[in-house]
C-alpha cells in the first residue's frame, strides 16, 4: 500500500482551524500539518459569498505551492460558500467540515430535531441544512447564526457572565425548538462548550465539526493511499497572513499545545508570498 | 477666497466611519463625501502595525484615483498606526480622529485623569497618551482595549444585558482610576453611548472622537481654501470591498440616515479596482 511523506495542508480565516488541527494530530500522530491562518483579513463569517470564495482559493493555491498531499478546509464558513469552488478549482483531495459534522448529527439524534450554530455566512448558505437531509429528509434542522461567539473565543471570555447573555440570547429559540442534538459548525465555538451545554443542559448532545473532520481526512487518507508511513516524524508548520503578539498565546490555548515556526506569508498580486 | 466642489475622501476599515460622516455632513451641508470601506478585511483593530499601514495605504491610494480634496481617516486605528505613512506618502490635506479628540479630552478634565477606551492596535500604539500628553505632561491616561464593543455595536446589541456585563468587565478599571473624561477612541463607540454612560456614571464626560475630527476637517478645509462653494449641492457615494445583505441596515443605523449609492470594489494587484 502506497504511502505519502508530504503534510496535510489545513486552513481557516484564522486560529479558529487550529481546533480541527488538534484533533487530526490526536487521530494521526504521524502526519505533518502545514497550516494557513488568514488573519490578516478574518473573519469570514461576516462576508459575502464572492469575498469568501476569493480568500479560500488564494488560500488553497498558498497550500498547493507548499506540495500539501490534501487540503482539510478547517473553516466552516469556507467550506459552506467555498467548497465546490475550490474543488472545481484544485485537483487534489479537499476535506470540508459540514459534511462530516451533518452526518454524525443524522446518526446521533434520537429525536429528529438537530440545531445548528455557526456564522452569519454558514447559516445564510444553508449548507448544514442540505447536508443533514441529504443523510435523511425526515429530520427537522434548526440553523441559528451567533456572530459574537467567535470575538469571545478570541477574547478568552469562555465563561465570564457575558459569554453565559450572549449564549442565553442565541440559543433559547434552539431550546424551544426542543433539539436533542446541537451542531458546533464553526470551528471557534468548541472552545465555548462549557457554556453551550450549560445553557443548553446535559441532555443536548453537542457536535465538534472538527472532530468529525479529522475522522473524514483519516478514511480519505487511507482510501486514497496518502498515509504517512510507518515511523514518520511529524512536521508542522504554521504560516499567517498577519502574526499579533498574542497568536502564539490564542493560538496555543486552540490548539492545545504550545504553537512554533509560525511566519508570516504577504498578499501580492492576488497571491500568497513568503 | 477660493473654493473647492471634489468630494472630501474618508475611510474606514468598515462602518464605523460612518458615524464620522455622519458629523460631517452635521457642520458641513455643502460637502460631498466619497467614502470607503474596506468591509471585506475588517476589522483591524485586532491586527499589527506592517498589515494596518498596507490597507490604509491601499484604500488613501483608492480615494486619491477619486480626486478627493482631502482625506479624513475615519478610523482611529488607521490613524494610531498609518496616519504619519500616509502623510509621507500624498500630498494632500490628510486628518485623524486622535489629535481633535485628544485635544478635546485636555481642554475638558478638571481632574486631569482622562480614560481611554480604544481597540487592541490603538491602545497598543499609545497614540492617544502621547497625543494627550501634547497638549498637558500633568494629564494623567488611562487606556483599556475593549475588543468586543466592535462586534456588539455590529450585532445591534446596544442596551443588551451582555453589553452591560462587557462594559462592566472593560470599564471598571477606568472607574477604579476615577477619570472624570472618557475618550470613545473608536468609531464604533458611540453607538453604545448609552451602556458607557450608564456604568462610568453621569458625572463622566464622554467624548466622540469623530465630532472632534469633524470640527477638525472643517478648520483645515477652510484654511487651506477648500471649503465647497455656496449653493453646492452635496453628492455623496459609498463603497466597499464587500457588501454583506445587512450593510444598509447596519450602515444607515451609523450613518443616521438611509446609505444609497453603495458599490463594490475589489482589490487587483494590491489595488482598488471598481
């Protein structure tokens, strides 16, 4: 069986994909990550369907010149807008964060009701919603779009008071909807689970997309003959397209380690430079 | 006296600008605007000097290709960073929102304990406590980050308990050093005027950096004979590098009146292009 030496390109608009990178390194401790953070221009939740396909191309060209063997687009709301723009577009696996994450709430609720959170941009596109009923038409979806959990995140606030009003205001509808199952379909939001099934209580079973999708690289990296081999040493690399003095710090509490060899990358000519 | 009709440029990272314009178009009915907004890589509050000083650049450059009369930086962080590159780099009349409302907070403290309240970039640049320390070394400055006022004055969420939990969080602080002046150094601010008069208290007086800035664009329009004529009648166009469904909404709430005339334009080759 052929094996493949090369990292695993990953990207997200900015450390929020660090999540999804956390859980591939738990579930595939030999491979490499060469990780892209547009931070420069995040977020992407806020923007238009022509912006964000722009950004998530320039971003996948950045990755593919860097030799990745697949891309795991670690950014809901990229992959909501931008997935098949970018697959049409490169040709070599590319990974998305709906899919995965539909699928397991299809095979988790007992109830039929499944919520789901994410950005402004996710839940306009409806992805999340033509995923799950694709798996089956009989569950009812409930999408809400909760911009101020990505700035808390971001902020460290994962159980001051105000993170408890935001979520009490974004998710009551979702409680009154009675769903058994709730979608974290942006990858910032894990980092606010405590405060999410708090409000949500212990019934609710909550969905780390980034989880799901590291399960899904897994079994394409298999299917496609792209696992490193045996005794490979894992390389990671993290490339930004603005470095803040805090990053490393944010970044490290995502990611769950503590972050090296980040550098920046500039735009030039509609590209991504060193 | 000579006059001028060109259209008086100003730029903003996003909306917030608008609050500024709106100030503008208050004392100066005759003039036209020409703004922009760089909706598509907002915010930049939360990023370094060598990515804020590259936009900045990029959307002056934008203005200018225009023939703006003179441009105004609508945006306290662009001026913390950019404002002195910008100045080196055109030859025209450019004017921040620092300086006036520095000048405003010394002319007002009887205290001398002036707070501060800005985002991560501004507050880190310190532009406001030299700015302030100009004019008076005795001034003492108080500066506090408030990165999460942006995405709640974005989200609308103006008299919401969580926005009363976050300014409790950032202001008491300020509270603490007993400032009797509070500078809102970001353009976003006033629209939680109400919140953060609530928590520092009625004997605190706040100061709207973009007010300030407005007096300040008329003093130099006038001196340097660039004032519209009598009779002229106002024009003014807004765009942007990306225009979300909900920007009218959200922009006419800063603006204060019904935004019409927005485009979109998108960057090429480290340019604005319509």
């Amino acid at each position: 069986m052929s094996t493949d030496r090369r990292p695993i390109g990953c990207f997200d608009s900015g450390v929020g994909g660090l999540t999804v990178v956390r859980r591939l390194l738990e579930l595939l401790p030999r491979e490499s990550v060469q990780y892209f953070g547009d931070t420069a221009r995040l977020p992407y939740g806020s923007k238009t369907r022509p912006t964000i396909i722009q950004f998530s191309i320039e971003n996948t060209r950045w990755l593919v010149e860097q030799d990745v063997k697949a891309v795991v687009v670690a950014c809901n709301t990229s992959t909501a807008l931008a997935l098949d723009a970018i697959r049409r577009k490169f040709d070599l696996p590319i990974i998305g964060v709906i899919e995965p994450g539909a699928r397991a709430a299809a095979r988790i609720t007992r109830s039929g009701r499944v919520g789901v959170i994410a950005t402004r941009a996710t839940v306009g596109s409806r992805a999340y919603s033509h995923a799950i009923k694709k798996v089956s038409k009989k569950i009812e979806v409930f999408e809400r779009s909760c911009p101020l959990f990505v700035p808390l995140a971001e902020e460290g606030w994962l159980e001051h008071p105000a993170a408890l009003e935001v979520a009490r205001e974004y998710l009551s509808p979702l409680k009154r909807h009675q769903v058994d199952t709730l979608v974290m379909g942006c990858t910032h939001y894990p980092l606010l689970r405590g405060v999410i099934q708090q409000v949500m209580g212990p019934g609710v079973k909550l969905i780390d997309s980034g989880e799901e999708a590291a399960g899904e690289a897994h079994r394409v990296l298999e299917m496609e003959g792209l696992l490193a081999p045996r005794g490979a040493v894992a390389r990671h690399e993290f490339a930004l397209s603005d470095v803040p003095g805090r990053f490393t710090e944010v970044g490290s509490r995502f990611l769950g380690q503590t972050l090296r060899k980040v550098r920046r990358v500039t735009h030039e000519d509609g590209a991504w430079r060193i």
